[in-house]
C-alpha cells in the first residue's frame, strides 16, 4: 500500500477513535497501526483479517468492539468492501459459536467519511445483507453451513455510521473526556 495512503488511514483511525471514544460509551485501545495482532478477527475456514480499531463498550455487557474505517472522498468500492466486512462479522462469530459453543456477543462497526449505496441505505444492517454477504465470501463460513439464526444475532450488533469530520469539533476534547469520565461511572467495575 503507498505510504501516503496509509498515512491517510492512520489519521482517519486516530481521529474516529478520538470521535468515538468522546461518545462516552467507548474505549478503543487497540488500532492496526500499533496493535496488528490485536486487531486481528480470525473466521471459520482459518481466514483472518485486520481492522483498524477494537476495544469494547463501557457499558452492560462490556461486549467487544470491532470498528472498521473508510477514509474516503467518494463511494468508491465501498459497498463491495462492505459486504466483506458483513461476511467477516458473521464469520468471527460463527468461529466463536463453533469453538466455545457461544459468543462475546461482539459489536462491529463501519464507519465512514462518505456515505455509500444510498438506494439501500436502510437497509445495510439487515439479515438480507448478512445472508448476501455470506453468498458473496464463503471463504469466511470455512465448511459450514450457513445458520440463519445466527445471521439476525449478527445483522443486530452490525452498525453503519458516516463521520464528516466537521463533527470532532463538536465531541468532547481529551481533557473534557477525562474531567467527566468518573462521574459517569461507566468503566465501574463489571463484578
């Protein structure tokens, strides 16, 4: 990948976490700039992939978070990349459900800075997408069958969110997050 595209990436990831992480619901130490393996989301059929960002929600469950960036200027191939990602999703949790017979229930998030596929914008985080995905890559669902079930548990922890960097100015700075974070109790203890 050119230095400078990357470069891109590196800065679109460090300012959504920024941006995320401001929402107070978030915490998000790991990217793949500094934390490969920990960025790493492995499949069935042995496949793995990295994303840009993981951590875990502060609140109920603490579930895991895995946020994948797009820095880009126009729709692009975005959809197509999309639909990977969904593939992913249901891929790592269908490993987790096949190795230890249930799931951390993780979170995955798409975030980008143009939005994409406007026609079937409602309908990105579905079962139908899921299922598509899963038709289109089956290089993620190794040699098992496709459970749909699973699919609508996986569609509800999907989220698409489109980030315009205008926004940042209107998050919480790190200092303001770290002023307020004790009084929202949100990183108590989970025992």
């Amino acid at each position: 990948m050119p230095e400078d595209i990357q470069e891109l990436g590196r800065e679109g990831a460090a300012t959504l976490k920024r941006w995320l992480e401001a929402t107070t619901y978030m915490e998000l130490p790991f990217d793949a700039y500094h934390h490969e393996i920990d960025c790493m989301i492995h499949t069935l059929g042995g496949q793995k992939k990295q994303l840009d960002l993981v951590g875990y929600m502060l609140t109920d469950k603490k579930a895991p978070v895995f946020i994948e960036c797009k820095r880009y200027k126009s729709a692009g191939r975005q959809y197509a990349e999309y639909i990977k990602f969904l593939a992913i999703a249901y891929g790592h949790t269908a490993k987790e459900l096949t190795d230890y017979g249930k799931t951390r229930e993780s979170l995955y998030y798409w975030v980008t800075y143009h939005p994409f596929n406007l026609d079937n914008w409602s309908k990105l985080e579905t079962y139908e997408h899921i299922k598509k995905a899963t038709e289109e890559h089956p290089e993620f669902l190794g040699d098992t069958t496709f459970n749909a079930p699973l699919a609508h548990e996986v569609a509800s922890r999907v989220t698409v969110l489109v980030f315009n960097p205008k926004q940042e100015a209107l998050s919480l700075t790190r200092s303001e997050l770290e002023t307020i974070r004790p009084a929202l109790e949100r990183k108590a203890k989970a025992l």
